[in-house]
C-alpha cells in the first residue's frame, strides 16, 4: 500500500510578542547546563464527560522547549501520532520564538503539516497508526518550540498513560483530569510518586484531578535495562463507570472482570465458521501421523511455524481482533492475534481443547490486578491445559520448542479465555538455569607458541532459541561466518578455521557447533615460563554495572541459564606444571560459579561452571552484583604456570 501525504499548509506569520513564556532563561542555562534542550512546561488536560449517551472525551496538550544550545537539531522535526479508529487530532499549532535580543521574542509558526502512515521495512509493514509530521525551523540556542494539540477519543479504552519523566529535563509538568458527574475513575500510579503532587478540587459539579511535578531530571537509557515502564514514573486513568439518562449507570473498567468482558467482545464472532476443506485436511493429516495428544498439540505447533509468516497489519481494529483461522491459513502470514486464532482453531478441529490469550510480553511490569487495562497486554498466544498443566503456544516464536512458552513472556499473566462468561489468569512459569544450558568442550594444543583448538558447543533451551533467532536475522547466507563469531574464544586475534553447526532447524534439539581454531600471541613466554590463561571464555567479562549519575534503572536479562565449560590443555613436551590457581566455589541466592583445576599425566583440565537465576537485578542488589562481577573478574586475570623441566 503506498501512502501519499497530505499536505496542510497556512498562511506563515511573524509577529513580536513579550518574552513567551516568560522565564529567566540565562539561570535555566545555567541550571540545565550540559543539556541541549529543557522542557520549560509540559501539560496535558484530559476531559472526560458524557454527551447525549455517548462518551464526550478530549485531552488538550501543550509543550513548551528551550533550546540551550545549538546541537538539538534531532528536536526540529517532531510529529503526532493518532488512531483514526480510536483518537483522532482535532487542532494543531506549532510555533518558534526566536529572541530579539531586547527581552522580546519573534513568534514564527510551523506552516506545513504532513499527515503520513507508518511503513515499517521490518517484520510491521502497516500498524494502522497515522502520524501529523512538522519541522520546527531557526532552532539555534535560546530558541523557545511550542506544540499544542488537542485529541478526541472514539473509544474510552484508549486513553493512555501520563509520564512524569522524558528524555530531557522538565522544568514543571503537569496532568489535569476533569470529570464530569455522569463519570467515575480510577487510577494507578507506578513508579516513585514521592515528587509528584496529587491533588483534588471541586468545580461545580466537575471532579478535578491535578498531578503535578517540578524540575525533573532527563531520564537516561542503558542497554542492559529493563523497559522505561518499569522506574519512569507515570499515572493511568480509565472509566470505571459512566451514567447514560437511558441505561443508568454502566460498568466499565477497574477489575480483571471487566477487562475480560471489554476484550472478549473482540473474540466473540472469531472462527464461528467450520474450517476450511484445505486447512482440515491439514489438520487430519497431522492428527494421522501423530502418537498421543501432547505430540498431536507439538506437531500443530511445529506445522504453523513452518509454513506461516509472521506479518502485523494492524489498521483499526486489526489491531485488536484477530483475524479468521481460515483467512490466516490462506494468506499463510499474519500476527500474534492471527497465529492465536489459527493455532486454536486447529487445535479444536483435532479435537483438542484450546484457548487464546491475552498476555504482556516482559516490556510491561503490570499484572491485570495492579492494571486492568489492555495496556497491560500487548500479545496474544494460544494455551491449552494438558497433563494437569497449562500449555503457552507462541505462534511467532519460530525457534522455541513446544512445552516451553517464548522467553519475552516468561514470568507474566496470561488472561486466558475459556467462554463469554469464564476466564482464568495464569502466571507463565521462568525456565530455570538448568534448562537455558551453554556447555564446550575444548581440547587444546600449544605449538610454535599458537594455542590450538578443537571442540563443540551445545546450546540448550533459550541458549539455543535465541542463537538461532538471532542466527536468521542476520541471514542464512551469513550462517558461517555469524558461527565463527559466536565460537571464537580468548580474544579478538581468534582465528575460527573451521565451524560446522548441527541440528539448528530442529526445535527440539539442542543445537551443536563443532569448531577449530587458532589463538596466536595468547600464551605469554617469561624467560623458561609459560603463562597460560584457561579462561577462554569470560562470561561475566563486561557485566559490571555502571551507578554513575544515580541510575534508576534496574539491569536485565532475556534469561536465567547456566554456562559450563571443559578445557583439556596437553601440556607441552619439555614442560611441567609450576603453579595452578586456586579452585574457587561460590555459591549465593541467586549467582554460582565453580572453576576447578586438575592434572592427569601429560593434561590439564580446567572446568567451569557459572549460573545466574534471575531475570531483573534490582536497585537494592547493585552493590552485591558489583561485587560479585569483582570477583570474578579478579579470578578471569588467574594463570596457568608452566615451567621448563631442567634437563
């Protein structure tokens, strides 16, 4: 589908005003100083009434910008994102003032005004959302750019959160809701609330809630963090109920039982049809070949990620309601929601019982009961109950093997959907250490001072899942040469001559890499010593967390997993061993490590074992990590001595 752009254009005009708004902006510079940009006032006015039996919500916004110096040029072209199903834009202005030098500023406003879709080249090629695109310009330091806006809401489930942290400094915000007296809310607050003030007044027969915050630092990003939802202080506010002059008052939302019957009307029509004459004969011919109901519910699984593609067209309500099982099935491509309702009609037409799902991927922190909204979903998989158990089917996981749910959903709810009038919610289990399984075996020979290498490497559970997730994106083409990097050991001189990888294609396995190399320059020569060090892999090299600029952050990983390792060093003829580090055993609630060392006749072997068992690393245990990635790292800097033997 190709989008052409609207073009909305008004008359340009420059006018002189007073300093607007009117700050001290030279003691901002200095206060702010080391930013490139300040948020002098950023405000949102969210209204919610009902109008003649419908809803009669809006939400103005307002954002005000100092430029403190001229390297912001990222924040000249800015855009506004809306749903034309769910929230639409009903004004917009832009403007610049420039400052004249004498206390005054020139207002210079945006004249063009694009309206594009989002083309994504990725896995998303259309996402339904549409985007207001305009170009602040003149952006030079001192510059003040101010957005205003002003959103109407279709649909009340939409509303969205209020963030009292960005990317750039605050100097005050705000978020005022006012509700009229045919509405009833809640709200939820995450994050630190402590400097934020809430406060509630009464405006005639309005209800006015106003939080509101005050020089706010710039929040900052790091690559090993969990999602910003996680620390960023923000509110949600959502209709719990609302009054019509007909019906009374009407429940909306505020519990998991009213979130459930919100999203169920989405499902309600789905897959009423029989299934398609192809898509069944699909279906018997996988139920024919197939042993008991646990390898007929894995081959169905296995049978859609093979022959689908996954592929978000989410325009409207695309995005909420998924997609018939024999439309899925015929243009072999869809969504999460589309592989949900293709993977439980197949299932059910097997006589299997099977259920769809909403559920957060590990981006969100909410449960349903701290949020029940949608916005504590933004997946959907297939689930079924057997051997006492529950089962998680993630249709777009194409290299996670059955029984094991995909690992950005582990940990989290799924609200699971068993009829219009019955649902369960169900924690997704965390995939212990043992399971996520890194484990080479190296043997290794010294020659003309080149440590050479022979060994494997078996990649088990997520080790191995995601390996080969990342192995397809970087294309198969590249297999070879993304296996040797992945394999090479001790440092970046590493030459991986030969690596053949087994068993990649088969989900069910875990996945082998044969390799050889060569490490020159690794082995340090001391007058008649050899210095050796074994650990050629250094897991927890770079892990050390940086609490610099008091990070509020709390560090993540895709998995708990454990790393083994076997290296068997033949000692060179003329040599002996002078001295062997120390073993070390450590052993803690939630990070073990064991390095042993032995020699039998002409070979030494070293062995490690390393596991960590959690997914987040909290604020509180920094220090503990920190000192624990010491250690390590203190151990990694041991060496082997190897002497020569007097003649």
């Amino acid at each position: 589908m190709k989008l052409i752009p609207v073009i909305v254009t008004t008359l340009l005009f420059i006018t002189t005003v007073k300093s607007q708004p009117n700050y001290d902006y030279e003691q901002l510079a200095k206060k702010y100083k080391g930013n490139t940009v300040l948020v002098l006032n950023r405000e949102q006015h969210l209204k919610l009434g009902v109008k003649k039996g419908k809803f009669d919500i809006e939400s103005d916004h307002l954002q005000q910008i100092y430029h403190i110096d001229n390297k912001n040029v990222g924040y000249s072209e800015r855009e506004i994102g809306y749903s034309p199903t769910f929230f639409v834009v009903k004004s917009l202005e832009a403007n610049s003032y420039l400052p004249d030098g004498k206390g005054k500023f020139k207002k210079l406003a945006v004249t063009e005004f694009k309206d594009e879709g989002q083309v994504d080249g990725g896995s998303v090629f259309y996402d339904g959302y549409r985007y207001k695109k305009f170009k602040f310009s003149s952006l030079t330091s001192g510059v003040i750019s101010e957005t205003k806006y002003t959103y109407v809401y279709k649909d009340p489930s939409h509303l969205g959160p209020f963030y009292f942290m960005w990317g750039a400094p605050h100097h005050t915000m705000s978020y005022t809701v006012t509700v009229s007296e045919d509405v009833k809310i809640g709200y939820r607050f995450f994050g630190d609330s402590s400097s934020v003030k809430h406060t509630v007044t009464k405006d005639g027969s309005n209800t006015i809630h106003k939080w509101e915050a005050n020089e706010v630092l710039a929040s900052k990003s790091y690559d090993d963090a969990v999602n910003d939802r996680y620390f960023e202080p923000h509110v949600y506010v959502y209709i719990t109920a609302y009054k019509t002059k007909n019906n009374g008052w009407q429940p909306l939302f505020g519990s998991e039982k009213n979130l459930y019957a919100h999203d169920y009307k989405y499902i309600e029509n789905l897959n009423k049809e029989p299934i398609a004459n192809d898509l069944k004969a699909v279906v018997d011919s996988i139920k024919n070949t197939s042993k008991s109901e646990r390898d007929l519910m894995r081959n169905i699984y296995y049978w859609v990620q093979q022959n689908m593609r996954y592929i978000a067209f989410e325009d409207g309500l695309g995005g909420q309601v998924p997609r018939e099982a024999n439309d899925v099935f015929t243009k072999k491509f869809g969504d999460c929601k589309d592989f949900s309702s293709l993977l439980t009609s197949m299932m059910r037409a097997a006589g299997l019982n099977s259920y769809m799902a909403w559920i957060g991927t590990r981006d969100l922190p909410y449960s349903y009961k701290d949020l029940p909204l949608g916005y504590a979903s933004n997946h959907m998989i297939a689930t079924a109950y057997l051997d006492n158990e529950w089962v998680f089917i993630d249709g777009t996981s194409n290299h996670t093997p059955f029984g094991v749910p995909s690992g950005f959903i582990q940990g989290k709810e799924a609200l699971i959907s068993i009829n219009k009038d019955s649902f369960v919610v169900v924690k997704v289990p965390v995939m212990p250490t043992t399971f996520n399984l890194s484990a080479d075996t190296v043997y290794l020979t010294l020659n003309n001072g080149i440590l050479n290498g022979e060994g494997s490497l078996a990649l088990h559970g997520y080790c191995r899942s995601y390996m080969v997730d990342r192995l397809y994106y970087t294309g198969i083409e590249k297999i070879n040469d993304y296996v040797k990097k992945y394999v090479a050991l001790g440092n970046n001189k590493c030459e991986v001559t030969q690596a053949d990888i087994s068993n990649y294609k088969n989900n069910d396995t875990a996945v082998v890499i044969r390799f050889q190399f060569k490490l020159p320059d690794y082995v340090k020569t001391i007058d008649n010593e050899l210095y050796i060090n074994m650990h050629l892999r250094k897991v927890y090299a770079d892990d050390k967390i940086d609490t610099t600029g008091k990070r509020i952050a709390p560090k993540e990983l895709e998995y708990a997993y454990q790393d083994e390792s076997t290296y068997t060093l033949v000692i060179p003829d003329g040599y002996k061993i002078k001295k062997l580090p120390e073993d070390v055993h450590y052993t803690s609630d939630d990070l073990n490590y064991h390095f042993t060392y032995k020699v039998s006749g002409n070979k030494l072997i070293y062995k490690q074992m390393s596991s960590f068992n959690k997914l987040i690393v909290e604020l509180k245990d920094f220090d503990k990590w920190n000192k624990q990635m010491e250690a390590l790292n203190k151990i990694y800097k041991d060496n082997v001595i190897l002497t020569k033997i007097k003649p």
